[in-house]
C-alpha cells in the first residue's frame, strides 16, 4: 500500500472509529442509567414494602409502653393478698413478659427509640420498688403509686411522645 492509501484509509476510518467510541460511551452510559434506575426503583419499593412492618413495630411499643405505665398496671392488676413483696413481684413480672412478648421489634425501630423504652421500662421498675419499700401493705402501695404519678409524669409518657415524634418521621 501506498502512503497516499494509508492516509486515505485512515481518513475514510477515522470518523467510523470515532462514532464507534462515541456509540460504546453512550451505550455504557444508558446501561449504567439503566441499572442506577433499577436499584433506584427496587430500594423505593422494598422501603414501601417495610413501611407497614416498622409502623406496626412503632405501634406495639406505643402499646408496651401503655401498659406498663404505673398507673395503669396497678388499676390493670390486682393483688393476690396483703404482701408488698408479691404484688410488687407480681407488676414487675408481668413488666417482664410484656417485654419480652414485644422484644423482637428492635429491628424495625431506631437504637435511640429502643433505648429510651428501655430506659422508661427500667425506671417504671425501679420505681415501683421505691414505692414499695414505703408501703405497709399492697392497699397503700396502690394508693401511693396514684399519688406519686398524680404529680409527676411515668417514664414511659417520655417515651410515647418520642415513639410518636418517631412516626412522624416515617410517615
């Protein structure tokens, strides 16, 4: 080949081998497009698919949290006889099983809101056993649970309000 036919050849090449390169960079870039738009689409709906499961999870704990508020576990649980020790045993074990019966919801909600039920189940405990060690009998232990929440909020309002701040959020 000549040297005038290889220019020419490159000349008439050139521009194929540049659509070429042009067409690859445009084709790699609506897949990329593509597959962005797919994963896109695929986490929205798998977020919808979640949305009812993690509301539901926010419910029950709302609901754990209900009950077990001081005031409405004593008016919900009635002693078995005159001992303190075996009404206060009895709160916090029903405390427990309620717990336990909601523990699983951890996955569905924040750390911070999980700590907080946490902390508001504790503190609902350690309550009680304060008010407890100051009562002569489960009649006065009762009235002086009334008494002590009647000026002052449960724990666990704390933590309704945030589980509630918490949907907010979501929805």
């Amino acid at each position: 080949m000549t040297e005038g036919g290889i220019t020419e050849l490159l000349a008439l090449s050139l521009p194929t081998i540049i659509m070429a390169i042009v067409a690859y960079y445009f084709f790699n870039l609506h897949t990329k497009n593509t597959n962005n738009q797919r994963k896109f689409e695929a986490f929205t709906q798998r977020k919808k698919d979640a949305l009812p499961i993690k509301l539901q999870a926010y419910e029950r704990m709302l609901l754990f949290c209900e009950r077990i508020n001081p005031i409405k576990l004593v008016v919900r649980i009635k002693p078995i006889g005159e001992s303190t020790e075996d009404y206060l045993q009895l709160l916090i074990k029903n405390v427990e099983q309620e717990f336990e019966h909601n523990t699983v919801q951890q996955i569905y909600i924040t750390d911070d809101c999980w700590n907080l039920i946490i902390t508001a189940k504790t503190a609902s405990i350690n309550k009680l056993k304060t008010i407890a060690n100051q009562s002569l009998n489960t009649q006065a232990f009762r009235e002086k649970i009334l008494n002590v929440y009647q000026h002052e909020s449960p724990a666990t309002d704390t933590a309704i309000a945030f589980i509630k701040s918490e949907v907010k959020k979501l929805i």
